[in-house]
C-alpha cells in the first residue's frame, strides 16, 4: 500500500510499497490514518513506526473464535495445507492533529484514540502501555470458541527466567522464546531483524531475567543494543490439532 506524506499543506507523495503498512492523507492541521488489513491495529502501529519513528510495538489478541478468521488456503497457494487461516481484520480509521512539520501533536494522545477506535470497532480491546519513549498497544480482551468476549492475558504478560550468562543478544532472546514455548506449547520465535544487512542482537551483553514478565525481559534486550527499534508481536489462529506459531519481529527506526 502507498502512504501519503506531508509536503506543506496538502500530502501527495507515495511511501513505500509495503503491503502491511496503511495510508496517511496529511494536511496543515490534521492527518487520517486508514487501514484496512488483517490485524488493523499491527498495521496501525506499523505505519506510524516507520512514517514518524515512533517507538510503537503492538501485541497480538489470542485469535480462537471461528469468526474472527478467514480462510485463505486458496489465495495462499497449492503449498499451503487445507485449512489456512488468518485473522479477518477490517478497515481502521484515526484522525489526529499535526504540528506544521506534519509529525503527530501528541502521540500518545493519537495512540489512545486508535485504541478507542479499534475497540468499537472490532471483537478485541487493547489497552496503551507507555514505557519512556515507547508506546505499546496491548490486548486485554478476545472471543472465545463460542463467540462471547473474555478477559484473556496477553501472550508477553507470560513471567519466564533466563540464567545469568554472557551470550549474544540473540542468543538472549532465543532463550526467551524457548521459555516462553515451554510454557505456552506454542512454537514461538525471536527477533527476525535485519539492519544495514546485518543479523539484528549481534552485540554480546551479560543478562538475566527471574519470573519476569516476557514483554520487560524483551524491551531490556531491545535497549541494550545500540539504535531504536520496535517490535510486533503476531500469532496464528489457534487450531485444534494444529501447532501454533507465533513470531516476535524486531524492526529497526531511521
């Protein structure tokens, strides 16, 4: 998809042709944020992520209700197994106000109301985490198999330890997610980066983690490589007799 970024008064040039990412139209006061994608409000973080950089990480709900899912076997080609399903998702729309560069008055003020927004609109709720400069949109409720909302914690609220070592952040990070694995029997992955074409948590630290919650243990990590970056949380429809996956993908911020 294309986004429209400020040029004085009135936005007309395309951003990069991501499929993830939504549109931005911008004017002297006020931009419109619209996405319309499978996981709206991870699109939402995404592009305002890469358009302002923001710190925005976001979570996925736990997806269970039959529902809340498409299935796109079909679309996704002959190699996929029968049965492929992602979230159904929808259109998302925000209106913010801007300062005269066009970046966002407040951000956490714009976060907030994509919140609300995402909450009326859709079978999940989030709620906004603020940490320093980083900002996560963290889900509190979801469907269960029957169709009726419960309070449900979010996959990184899960407390997990790592041993006291001297590894690579990477390293640090794939114990995470084996912890979390363990836990959970889902099949979780951590961190797919690249930057400048090179493996992302190369840099070798000394860290710990005891009954911490997933979501501390992996914003240490995060900080403790040079640079900023963001992460997305994503999970697939849970299945009966299928193993799910989940994968916790760090971006970086120019």
């Amino acid at each position: 998809m294309r986004i429209i970024a400020p040029c004085f008064l009135v936005a007309v040039a395309v951003w990069a042709q991501d499929p993830e990412l939504g549109y931005l139209d911008v004017s002297s006061r006020e931009a419109i944020l619209t996405v319309d994608y499978p996981r709206p409000v991870d699109s939402a973080a995404k592009t305002l992520a890469v358009k302002y950089g923001i710190v925005i990480n976001s979570e996925d709900p736990p997806y269970l209700f039959a529902g809340d899912m498409k299935d796109v076997t079909a679309e996704a080609g002959r190699t996929m197994r029968a049965g492929f399903h992602v979230p159904k998702g929808g259109r998302l729309e925000v209106r913010f106000a801007v300062k005269p560069d066009g970046t966002p008055q407040d951000p956490g003020a714009l976060l907030q109301a994509l919140i609300d927004a995402a909450n009326v609109r859709f079978s999940f709720s989030y709620k906004l985490d603020i940490d320093g400069d980083a900002y996560t949109l963290i889900p509190t409720t979801t469907r269960d198999v029957q169709g009726r909302l419960i309070d449900v914690p979010a996959l990184l609220d899960r407390k997990i330890t790592i041993p006291l070592g001297t590894r690579s952040v990477a390293e640090h990070a794939k114990l995470m997610a084996e912890a979390l694995s363990a836990q959970t029997g889902f099949n979780v992955s951590c961190c797919q980066a690249f930057v400048a074409g090179i493996p992302w948590g190369m840099e070798t630290v000394s860290f710990e983690a005891s009954d911490e919650p997933v979501r501390n243990v992996l914003r240490r990590l995060i900080r403790s490589v040079k640079g900023r970056y963001y992460y997305l949380e994503r999970c697939d429809a849970v299945q009966p007799g299928r193993q799910t996956w989940c994968s916790i993908n760090v971006e970086g911020l120019h």
